[in-house]
C-alpha cells in the first residue's frame, strides 16, 4: 500500500490549496458554492447519471484528500458519487472522510435548482464555474435538449489537456525577495452572536442599472461595489470608533482570476488576491474619494509584476526547509499563523466577482438565475460574492452572524439611494 501511494496515483496539492486543509475550523469550512436555476424541474437520477458521466472528463475532482506525516496529497477516488437534495445553509464543510464518501465536493438539487460545492482545495470559482456548466449542460443532454458550444463547456467524451491538472504557481514563479512583508492588521466585525448555518442575504440586481452608476464614477462593475464595501465598513467603524487616530485601515481581498494573465488553462487553483483599501485615521472618506483609490489600487494591482511576489510567496513557502520537512502536526499552528498574517487578519471581507456569466443556446433559455456563496470565517463573519447572466446580477452576502445585518443593509440601501433596484431574499428566519 505505501508503494502504492508514493508512485503515480499520488497527487500533490498546488500551492495555493496547501493552506486550507490544516486550516479548516468551526467557521471557516472553506467551501464554496455554485448553482444554476432551472425553468424545468430537476430529476435526481437523470442528474446523478450527468454526474457520473461528465467526472470523466475531470478526472482531477475525482480524488480523495489524505495527509501524509509531511503534507496532505490527493488519490484517485473510485467511490460511487451520489447527489443530495439541498435543505440546509450554503457552503457546509465537507468532511474528507465522511462528508461525499471521500469525494472534495458535493452536487445538490432542489426542484428547479443544481448546486454543486467545492472544498477549496480543489479548484476555485472558474474551475467551479465550468465543471458546473458542463454538468448542467450535460444534464439537459439527458433531458433532450440541444446545447450549443460554449468554451467554458467541457464535453464528456472530450479529450483531457494535460495543462488542465497542472499547479501553475509552479510554472510561473520566479524566486523574489522580500515576499514574506505582512501588513498592519484591520478593521473587522465583531460584535454580534454567531450561528453554525451560513446565513445569506441576496440581491437581484439590474445589469444596466449597475452598470450606468458604475459607469457614472468611471468605474467597472466590481470597482464601483467594491467601493460600496468600503463606503458601508467605514460608517460602521465611526459609529463604533469616535476618535480618528484609532480607526483601523479598512480592506477588501478580491479574488483575481490570473490565468489569462499568465496563459494558463488549469483547472485547479490559480487565482490570487488584490488587498484594495483606506485608512480611516487620515479622516473620513467620500464617496467619490473611495472609487478613485480602488480604481487606482485594482488596476494597478492586476498585472503579472505586481502580482509575482504572491506567486513566489506561495511557492516559496512550501520551498522552505523548515516548512517542507516539518510534520504535519508541526505545520498546522504554522499554516494557521501564515494564514492569518497574509490572509484574513489584513482585510475587513471579501469580495468576488465571476462575472457576466455566457450561457450558449439551449442553455440560455432555459437557466433563470446563477448564484454564487463563500464561506465567511471567524474573523472575517460577512463575505460578499457576485455572479450574472443576462440583464440579472446576484450579489449575495454570506454571514456566520445570528443575527445582525446592519453591513449588508447599509450596501443595499446605499445601491437603491443611488437608482439601482434591488430584490432581496435571505434564508434568516
């Protein structure tokens, strides 16, 4: 058996996916979640039977997570799959061992909707996204549809590149200096009971309605919200921090897709973060203020320079003697350290964007709305995620709060003052 596992069924987790098994906790599962609404009902059987058929053509999620003495590895896993019928919260931590029959993530349904998710270790959102498009266009093959081609629709009888299961942080990185400089912590919530049940406020917006008051500041779409973030964190902050000089910076990490930046094509992780923000103890921010500092911070922070100290920092941290050959019940506390120095305690949320999302004809039609989940964490209680299709974006807040919303109502309320319309829904009770 331990032959077995050191040959060529061993697969090593890439770079950015080492930090989240050893770092997984009661609030923080890491998990997150996609899912498409259906104009027809969903059958159970003809989806496991779609699951069943497109895994082959992603034979990278179809693995199991094992640790090793020195570091966690994946397995092929040949287990049967099953879907579950969706009843609970989004974004549920997904045991190794228990949690899909050793599979790293889970397809749910509802009558009219298919979710599928991901432990993070796996892949991340454009990984999701596609291996999600792929399954439910597979399904609507099942059920007599006919889907047009779509270059985010991997067919099941596709060939595999073999570019899709590489680690790309390894391709691409270049030793650099000085990759290890943490930043000064920031503003966080923290007042309020917590609950186990990731609890979601959604809402519909209007595409061009986003857009002509994104356009109205000069900004893009993920610009303009990102500044509402931080628009809505610094009200909280005065409110609870009177004096100036004690206000604590206030950032956001956005996820950035960078395999066009790098001309990769894997489907595993490669997306790294941009820390966009202000600092408060200067004096309080305009509106106006705020746009242009994330507009000068997001652009100026999505290239391949600017981003290459984090590829080399996730690939040299895993380089690093002590880190490499330290065991496995040594590393933990030090992941949980580096992740907290480089990771939740330097922004106040998170916001991801995976865009206008193209559905090809016979999808298109069918397929009413897109969401997207992240798992907040303990220090980080409320994330932000949006998705589109159409003239409809989703912008979902996902919360470990019990109860308080005050961050989320601020956003919306700030959306419709400024002409956006907004349809809420939440599973709070």
């Amino acid at each position: 058996m331990k032959a077995k596992v050191r040959g060529d069924n061993l697969i090593p987790l890439d770079n950015s996916a080492v930090i989240y098994p050893p770092t997984v906790a009661r609030y923080n599962t890491h998990v997150f979640s996609l899912s498409m609404d259906l104009k027809v009902e969903v059958v159970k059987e003809r989806l496991l039977t779609a699951l069943e058929t497109i895994i082959e053509r992603f034979p990278y999620y179809g693995v199991s997570l094992h640790q090793g003495f020195f570091w966690y590895y994946f397995l092929p896993n040949k287990r049967p799959l099953e879907v579950y019928e969706q009843k609970g919260s989004p974004c549920n931590y997904i045991h190794p061992r228990k949690g899909a029959n050793r599979y790293l993530f889970k397809v749910y349904y509802t009558k009219h909707r298919i979710a599928v998710e991901f432990f993070h270790v796996l892949t991340d959102g454009t990984g999701g996204l596609i291996f999600l498009k792929s399954l439910v266009a597979e399904y609507l093959r099942l059920s007599g549809e006919t889907v047009g081609e779509d270059p985010q629709i991997f067919l099941a009888d596709g060939k595999v590149d073999a570019r899709e299961k590489e680690d790309s942080f390894e391709r691409f990185y270049k030793p650099l200096k000085s990759v290890f400089k943490s930043e000064s912590g920031s503003f966080h919530l923290k007042r309020g009971s917590l609950t186990d049940g990731v609890q979601v406020l959604s809402g519909q917006l209007k595409v061009e309605e986003l857009k002509a008051i994104s356009q109205k500041y000069g900004a893009t779409i993920t610009e303009y919200l990102v500044s509402e973030l931080i628009w809505a964190l610094q009200q909280l902050q005065d409110l609870k921090v009177k004096k100036a000089a004690k206000r604590r910076p206030i950032r956001v990490s956005v996820p950035v897709n960078i395999r066009r930046l790098y001309d990769s094509v894997t489907m595993r992780n490669f997306s790294l973060f941009v820390v966009i923000g202000i600092d408060p103890s200067l004096g309080f921010w305009s509106f106006e203020e705020i746009v242009e500092q994330v507009i000068h911070q997001l652009r100026g922070g999505v290239n391949a320079k600017a981003l290459s100290k984090q590829v080399a920092r996730n690939v040299a941290g895993r380089r690093n003697f002590l880190i490499r050959y330290a065991p496995n019940a040594l590393k933990k506390p030090l992941m949980k350290l580096l992740s907290d120095s480089y990771g939740d305690r330097i922004y106040s949320t998170t916001f991801s964007n995976l865009g206008n999302v193209s559905l090809p004809e016979g999808m298109a039609d069918i397929i009413k709305r897109l969401d997207f989940y992240l798992s907040p964490s303990k220090t980080n209680k409320v994330s932000c995620s949006a998705i589109g299709s159409g003239n409809t974006i989703s912008l979902n807040f996902t919360s470990i709060f019990a109860k308080r919303t005050d961050f989320e109502r601020i956003v919306f309320s700030s959306l419709v003052d400024k002409g956006v319309g907004v349809k809420l829904e939440t599973n709070r009770k």
